[in-house]
C-alpha cells in the first residue's frame, strides 16, 4: 500500500485526484497507474485503469485471477467493472469512496453473486493515510 500512496502524491502533483493503484502477483509488482485524468485529457485513465494496461502490456494477457489490487481509494463503477473483467483474485483499499464507491459504499460490484466473478476484499488499509492526502488535495482546490 506505500506505493500506492506514493503513487497518489504523484497523481496530486500533477493536478489529480490522489489515488493510486499497484498490483501484484507472487509478491512482485506487476502493474501500477495514478490518476491521469487531467494529465492525458482521458477520463477512463483513473489509476486502476491505468494499473490494469501497465500489466496487462508487462504480463501479456488480460487475465489477473492471481493478482492482488491495493488502491488507496475505493474504487468506482467503471474501475470495479474493469477489476471485475480482469479476473482480479483480491482487492486491498484504503480509504472508503461514499459518493462514488462501488465496492461497498455505493455500490458492491465485486462480491454480487449474479456477475461471472467475485474478488476477495479488504478494507481500511492505511486509511487514515489515504483520506487525508485527498482531504489536503480538495482543501487547495476549494480556497
């Protein structure tokens, strides 16, 4: 989860939303993103998006069915669909999403029964962590 944080920083210093996102297998990191929405002018390019294509190009496949996502933001519909579609084995979030969360706030696309694929998930990993890079991102934006 440090580099997922660290990863954040990156995301805030260029102008988004501090969230990142690094997945690993066997204990090796083989994908990791920040947001780039603001950066690459892509609204699909939130940090689990862009984790996915990382490795997706690294490991040459799609398929992450024994692969752990730590994100330090609770992920979104698009983002947990995306999860979701690569087979993701296990989730770790840090802080909760409340407006947009869809892996148990809002939402909880990753455990509903009816979808192809259900992704093991923990909660509150250094979310104290988490909640306050975003609360001094938003307190900037606001003044």
């Amino acid at each position: 989860m440090e580099m997922a944080l660290s990863l954040a920083n990156e995301a805030a210093r260029h102008g988004d939303v501090p969230v990142g996102c690094v997945l690993v297998r066997n204990d090796e990191v083989i994908g990791s993103g920040e947001n780039r929405r603001e950066l690459s002018k892509d609204p699909t390019a939130h940090a689990e998006i862009v984790a996915l294509r990382d490795a997706s190009s690294r490991q040459d496949t799609w398929r992450m069915d024994d692969v752990t996502a730590y994100a330090t933001l609770e992920p979104c519909v698009m983002c947990a669909g995306a999860l979701l579609n690569a087979r993701i084995a296990r989730i770790v979030i840090g802080a909760m999403d409340e407006k947009a969360g869809a892996v148990g706030s809002r939402y909880n696309v990753l455990s509903d029964p009816r979808l192809l694929h259900e992704v093991a998930t923990t909660y509150d990993v250094l979310a104290p962590r988490s909640q306050e890079l975003l609360r001094r991102f938003f307190e900037v934006r606001r003044i």
